[in-house]
C-alpha cells in the first residue's frame, strides 16, 4: 500500500504508449480512526500489498471477484476522525503485544502507519467544545473534503468502526449521525460498521435520498451471527424446530467496555436476535448476554445453545463455541466494503447496497438472512460490477482527480457544485438549544445534534 501526497498524473501522461496507467487512488475515511479496528485494517492492507501476508479473510481478494474491477489494495489511502490521540505505530505496537498483529509487522509497516496517521483529524465535540452541530458537520465534512481533494484522490468511502452507542431516541441526532450527515455533505459513499444510528434516522433520510449515493450497513457480521446465519438455515431446510435459543459473548477491549452499557448492548442484541426471526421463520425462547471481561482484551468467545426437536418429537441440544480475535475478524470486511462501496459508487449504483448484506447482521434494502443467500447475491453484484466495467471500458474516472465525484454512469459527479467546503451552506443555523433537530433549509439538509462518541 503506498499513501503518497502528490497529486497522480495527468489524464495526458497517463494515455501515453511508453507510461503505464496508473489506477486512481481511493479515500477510505475511518471514523474511529485509532481503534484496533482501523489499525489493523491500515496495517493489514500494507502487509498484503508488500506480500509480508496472504490475503485470509479478504473475499474481494478471491478468484470470484477477479473480473469485478474493483480498486487494488495499493491503491487505497486512509484518513479518518477520531477522538483520542495515541498515534498509529503506537497503537500497532499495542496491538502485536496483544497477539492481535503478528510480531514484527507494525515495524515492517511503519511508514503506511505514519502516512496514516498524518490524515487523522479530531473528532468531537471534545469536552468544552462549543461548536453547534452545524458546525461540527461543516468541520468533519470539510475534512473528508480536504483529504480527497488535497491528496488527489477520485473518490473517499466512509466507513464508520467506532464504538457502538445506544439506540437513538427522539430527535436528537447520536454521534452517528453528525458523521454520516457529514459523508453526506462530502458527497461521500458511506458504509455503517456498527449497530449505531448513523444515516438510520428520519432526519437525515430525506438529505440521503437526495444524495443519489450508495450506502451499506448495519453492524459487521463476524463471529456468533455469522455462525447463526449458517446454522439457522440448515434448521429450517430440516425440518427440525428450534425451540429454544440463548447465548453468551465473552469479550473485552473497547468493543466490551462500550457493550457494557445495556443500552449499547440492546441494540447489538437486536441484529443478532433478528436473525434467528428471519432464518428461522419464528422466534424461538432465550436471549444473548454480553459481559465485559477486560482481561480478555481484543479476544471473545461467543457461546449458543441450541434446544431443538428431531422425529417424533426427540429433544436434542447443540453447543457451540467461537473463540477469535474481533479485530482480525473484522478488519478484511472492512477492506471488503470499501472496495467494493468504492466500485458500485464508480459504475453510477446509488441507494441502499443490499447485495452487501452478506456483511452484516442488520442490512440495509431488501436482503436475505441466510448466510448462502447473501452469497449468490454478492457473487451476483460482483459479476454486475464487472458488466458495467466492460460497457465504460476503461475505468471512466481517470480524469484529475480534483473531486470525489465518480465522473462516470449516472452517479455523475457526487461532489459537483460543492462550495469547497463539503456544502456546508446547505444548512440552515436554526440549531435548538436542547441540540435536536430543526427546521430543514428547503432543498437542503437538517441540521443535527449530539456530541460525537468514541471510537473503539
């Protein structure tokens, strides 16, 4: 992975029989960008682009999604907010220590590291931040702005990985929000990682269906969902019913310090419980408990017990028992999703990304449950992104570089006609005292309130 700071070459140079054609560079704008999430994920695609690892985990790197045109490894650059300040080589040391990375790996990958961590800007709103949430949306809008732009690249996916927060109530906008509002803004593809709000409330619904973006999400399916994903289907396509279904996750890190707060608990809980409904047909007794073990660091364990009836009524029980590490787990999906966000935003695909549910426990649009069903539908978008790849020809965003529009197909420029400061004067001052929502500029957005939350 290189993360270069010079504008790429001219579209003249680069038509040049003796000069090869270098593809544009992609923005993956991290929000949680010092989280053990991030970290590996940075620090994981510059160990498989220098061929210091093999690609696991990474179904974008299969021979399935060969013909998809999707943008290489190397041609990614990272950015992101967040909220604390310990750089990423130090939080890459961190991580080894932990087994997270493998030894030696944050040294080999320094300088990706560094280069990284110079386009990581503050979060917020910090204590004593006196910034009305139009002002905070303007500031992180304008960031991602920054960074395409300044750095030349064609486009900037933002993807959310920071801690999960409660379910949003009222009309008061979670920290979520203000950075999805402000993707928004930047005329960014978002992709939402977690179970938090995020584009996920009326308030920004009519500004998203306005935008004419592609979007992905909810909470990345990496472990005890994954599983039941896998095993529900094979319940119901025998016959066999379940009557009773409970589980346990063992985990600690930031993940099982936010998850500590019932709250936060309650809505992960919900994309793990919705697929029992939707695989099953039913909604069998038990529940998921999650208990925050500090000890166990980045680790869990996620126990199921599963009650079910066999011929002739014969009860029998199945256990299982899922031990890895989150953040390796959940690192190449997010190198995945960017990838792929990036491509469908490139052919003109705008809306909700449903064939990406095969990510995620809550997916956005209309999605199967099934695990093998989500599958065939993303093996199908992959094939459909290689058809709209073949009927532009040559990627038909090798233009300056100068906008994070796609410059191709019907998404056209997402970023034209933008002030320079991600359009920030599309909202209105009408903030209430209380930070909910006010009155929306015609033909504009809402604007939004809340503090930003910390990233894991």
């Amino acid at each position: 992975m290189t993360l270069p700071v010079t504008a790429p070459a001219s579209p003249s140079a680069s038509a040049s029989p003796s000069a090869p054609v270098v593809p544009p560079r992609v923005g993956v704008w991290l929000i949680g960008a010092r989280g053990s999430v991030a970290v590996t994920a940075v620090a994981g695609c510059a160990a498989v682009t220098a061929g210091l690892r093999p690609p696991t985990g990474l179904v974008t790197e299969s021979a399935e999604f060969a013909g998809a045109d999707l943008p290489p490894l190397s041609t990614l650059v990272f950015g992101g907010h967040d909220t604390l300040d310990c750089p990423l080589p130090k939080r890459a040391e961190a991580l080894a220590a932990a087994g997270v990375l493998p030894p030696g790996l944050p040294a080999a990958v320094d300088a990706e590291l560094v280069a990284a961590e110079r386009e990581i800007r503050p979060g917020g709103p910090a204590p004593g931040d006196t910034r009305s949430p139009r002002q905070l949306i303007a500031d992180f809008a304008a960031d991602i702005t920054d960074f395409t732009r300044r750095l030349g690249l064609r486009r900037t996916v933002v993807i959310n990985v920071a801690s999960t927060e409660p379910t949003a109530t009222g009309d008061v906008l979670p920290p979520s929000s203000l950075y999805a509002a402000a993707a928004l803004e930047a005329g960014c593809p978002y992709v939402n990682f977690t179970p938090s709000t995020g584009l996920h409330h009326p308030a920004l619904a009519e500004r998203l269906a306005a935008s004419g973006l592609p979007y992905a999400g909810r909470d990345g399916k990496t472990g005890q969902t994954l599983l039941r994903s896998v095993l529900g289907p094979m319940f119901r396509q025998r016959a066999l019913t379940v009557r009773a279904w409970s589980g346990t996750n063992l985990l600690g890190g930031g993940d099982g310090a936010a998850l500590a707060d019932p709250a936060a608990a309650a809505a992960k809980n919900a994309g793990k419980e919705r697929v029992l409904a939707d695989t099953l047909g039913t909604t069998p007794e038990g529940e998921v408990h999650i208990d925050d073990v500090p000890a166990l660091g980045d680790w869990k364990t996620a126990w199921d017990h599963i009650a079910f009836d066999g011929f002739l009524g014969t009860r029998m029980i199945l256990q299982t028992i899922w031990q890895g590490c989150d953040s390796a787990l959940a690192a190449p999906l997010v190198l995945d999703l960017a990838r792929l966000t990036s491509r469908a935003h490139e052919a003109g695909i705008s809306g909700p990304l449903s064939e990406l549910g095969f990510y995620f426990k809550d997916p956005v649009g209309d999605a199967p449950s099934s695990l093998a069903d989500q599958y065939t539908d993303l093996l199908a978008f992959a094939t459909r992104l290689g058809k709209a790849a073949g009927e532009h020809g040559e990627r038909g965003d090798q233009g300056t570089g100068e906008s994070g529009g796609s410059g191709e197909g019907e998404a056209g420029d997402r970023q034209a006609g933008h002030d320079g400061q991600g359009g920030h004067d599309k909202y209105v001052d009408r903030d209430r005292p209380d930070g909910s929502v006010g009155s929306p500029e015609p033909g504009g957005s809402r604007p939004v309130g809340d503090r930003a939350g910390e990233p894991r």
